[in-house]
C-alpha cells in the first residue's frame, strides 16, 4: 500500500487533507507543491491534475482529488484505521451536511480574504507579460478569474460580502457547539478537521474586528482542543515555505 499526497502549506485545503492521514496513521509521502511559483500549473502536475489544484492523493496509482472527496476515500479504504465518521446513517448525514456547508458556504469566502491579503501581494508582485502567460496556463476558468482578481483587488464590497457570510458562519457552529462537543455531535469527524482548516484555526487572526473571544466562546473552546490533537499539530508543522515577509495572518497555528 502506497499513499502520497500532494500538497501545499498546511493551511485550508492541504491541511484538510493532511490532518485525516496523520490522524488514521497512515504512512505517506509528502510531495510538496509550490503554489507561490505556480508548480499546480506545470505539465508534470496537470497530468496528475487536470484541474490544476491540491490537494491530490494518489493511492496505489488511483487519482483521487477534492480535498472532500478525499477524506472519505480515506475512511472508505481504510475501515481499520481509527474512523472520523460517525458511522452511523444519521451521524454521517450530520456529518455531510457541515461538511458541504463549509465547502459551499465558508470556504470560499476566507478564500477571498486571504487571496486578497497574501496572493494579491503575490500576484503583483510578477511582471506584466510573464502574468498574463502564467494565467493562460490556468484550466480552471473560476480559477484563472480569482488570479486576475487578487492581482487588481477585490472590491470593498465583494470582500463586506465575504465577511458577512463568515460571520454567519461563526454564529452557527457556535450555535452547534451548544450541548454537542464536535461539529457533527458526540465523536471529532471530518466536519470538525474542514471548519478548523478553513475558517476555526485562523478566523481570530483574520478578523479582529470580529472579537470572536467575545463573540464565538465555544468555537474558541473546540478551536484550542482540534489544535492541540497530536495529528493536528504533526499536520500543523508540515513545512511552511512562504516568504516570512507575507506571512501575516497565515503565519498558522503553532
Ligand atoms: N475543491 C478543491 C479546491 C482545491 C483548492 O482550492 N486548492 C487550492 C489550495 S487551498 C489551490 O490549489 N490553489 C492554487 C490555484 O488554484 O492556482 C478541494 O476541496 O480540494
């Protein structure tokens, strides 16, 4: 059995799928790709993934992508391994729905703000030409679009917008974290591991303003115990490479 991820900082969607291998126990390699000189974007990589994007595992030659789909491959190849899902129709439906609210409704809305504060920093920083070649390298035409995006800024509004959904989102797992110690009830699953990649870990950080101490307690609580789990922080110390100078929120948690 052959396990090998590729991946980028762990942060978001390479946490996401770093921190279910370690939790499992499952040996793999670490292929590390880097995002900031567009390696997700070279031939070798887009004929691992077409779509041009990590995290991506390869098990014994089988593609899997999406960092979602994934962890369930995970769970669904190795039943031996200790689960992070409920197993239980109704624990895995509970389960599921967090996991698609994060994916459809949270994720792309830190997104926007990190892209906006690191990868627009990135982006300017590269010669007029050589940008517009690197972005018809792109598949993904979402993707190219939010390249293009960081590079001018996202507007006042878009990012008011964004915010206001984190927001939203806070208020609700903190609502959920009433009487239930994990996301999906009473076991830590793969819902917990997607809050915490994309939004739990970092939302303090990224929004002051929000005074989520204040705000958001319990997420503050559940926050600090995902932390602390020890395949947390052996996922939360895979190598960071980006430059010191751009890490200012995304400086992760440890
Ligand atoms: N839906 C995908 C999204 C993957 C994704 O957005 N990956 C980001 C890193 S967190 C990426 O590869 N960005 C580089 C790019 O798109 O150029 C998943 O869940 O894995």
């Amino acid at each position: 059995m052959a396990l090998k991820l590729y991946h980028a900082e762990p942060l978001a969607n390479s946490l996401k799928s770093m921190a279910p291998l370690f939790e499992k126990q499952l040996p793999f390699e670490s292929i590390y790709v880097n995002l900031h000189k567009f390696e997700q974007h070279e031939s070798w990589f887009l004929a691992i993934n077409p779509e041009g994007q990590v995290p991506v595992l390869d098990h014994d030659g089988t593609i899997v992508t999406h960092s979602t789909v994934i962890n369930e491959y995970l769970e669904d190849a190795f039943p031996d391994a200790p689960p992070l899902r409920p197993n239980t129709p109704a624990g895995n439906a509970r389960m599921r729905y967090w996991n698609k609210f994060v994916d459809e409704h949270v994720m792309n809305h830190v997104s926007m703000h990190g892209w906006h504060r690191l990868v627009g920093l990135i982006a300017r920083k590269i010669a007029a030409g050589e940008f517009e070649q690197l972005m018809e390298r792109i598949p993904l035409p979402d993707q190219r679009r939010k390249w293009m995006a960081a590079r001018s800024g996202f507007s006042e509004q878009q990012l008011a917008d964004a915010t206001a959904k984190i927001e939203y989102a806070v208020d609700k797992v903190e609502r959920q974290l009433d009487g239930n110690p994990w996301l999906a009830g009473e076991s830590f699953t793969l819902a917990d591991i997607n809050f915490y990649s994309h939004c739990g870990m970092m939302v303090e950080r990224m929004f002051p303003e929000m005074e989520i101490a204040k705000r958001a307690p319990r997420l503050v609580e559940w926050r600090d115990r995902v932390t602390v789990r020890p395949a947390m922080q052996q996922a939360l110390t895979m190598p960071d490479h980006t430059e010191p100078g751009l890490r200012t929120w995304s400086g992760h948690a440890r």
